[in-house]
C-alpha cells in the first residue's frame, strides 16, 4: 500500500487539516463509501466522528458518488466532482473512481461531523499565516 494521506474539513471554522497515516489505520478505511460515517478515534480525534466525502487515487483521479464499486470508468459528467464546466449545459467523458475506498486510494477526504473534547487547533496545531515578503524602494 501506498501513503496514505486524510484530510480533515471542519466546516465551522472552514479550515482543514492534512494528516499522514499509518497502512494499519488506513486498513480500516478500506470498503467504506462515500457518505459513511467513521469513528475519529483512529485518527487520534477522540470523540470526533467523521464522515467521508471524498478521495482521490494514486493517479490523481477522484472518486464520483454516482459510480458505484472501487474501479475507474470513464463516464460523462455535467459537473463536480471530477469536472467543472466552462460553459452551462457542457458535458465531458471524464476518468473517475468508484465510491468505495480501496487499496488504490491514496487521499481521503472527511469532514466534521461531531467535535470532540480538544479543538483542532490545539491537536493539529495552530498554522501561522506566512508573512508577506518585504521590497525595499530605493
């Protein structure tokens, strides 16, 4: 199995948080589908409960709720995920994952569906905003 890496939406806040994690954890989330619940304890969330929105494999395609199973397929999409048309009413045959996590995948994304005792912040720590560069005027 490849890295697999979780990133985590807090939708009150708006910010999300990126995690590695380890093949044993990652074992767990194999056969889930889109939609799902998990328990955060995997993780090292206590009392967080998460539920899955997305993902992408090893080749950067996502995975499509309408698709069911763990294959590719090429199916033609009107919209996300997978693709954002330019103009209203374009429609484009686009490679996408099915809705259940496998082995191949290698991103997963959850939100937030219940907190726990410790924010995110403290258990991610708090991200400094990168400050500006200065020029000097001569």
């Amino acid at each position: 199995m490849a890295n697999w890496r979780i990133v985590i939406s807090d939708p009150e806040t708006r910010k999300s948080y990126q995690k590695e994690l380890e093949e044993d954890k990652a074992i767990v989330l194999v056969g889930k589908k889109l939609g799902e619940d998990v328990n955060g304890d995997i993780f090292g969330l206590s009392g967080y409960s998460l539920k899955v929105t997305g993902g992408s494999d090893r080749e950067g395609f996502p995975m499509h709720p309408n698709l069911p199973g763990q294959g590719k397929k090429r199916m033609l999409l009107t919209g996300p995920p997978g693709y954002h048309p330019k103009i209203k009413g374009q429609r484009k045959r686009k490679t996408v994952r099915g809705n259940t996590i496998s082995q191949f995948i290698t991103q997963v994304n959850v939100k937030v569906v219940k907190k726990g005792d410790k924010q995110l912040d403290e258990i991610f720590g708090k991200k400094e905003a990168p400050s500006p560069p200065t020029t000097e005027q001569k």
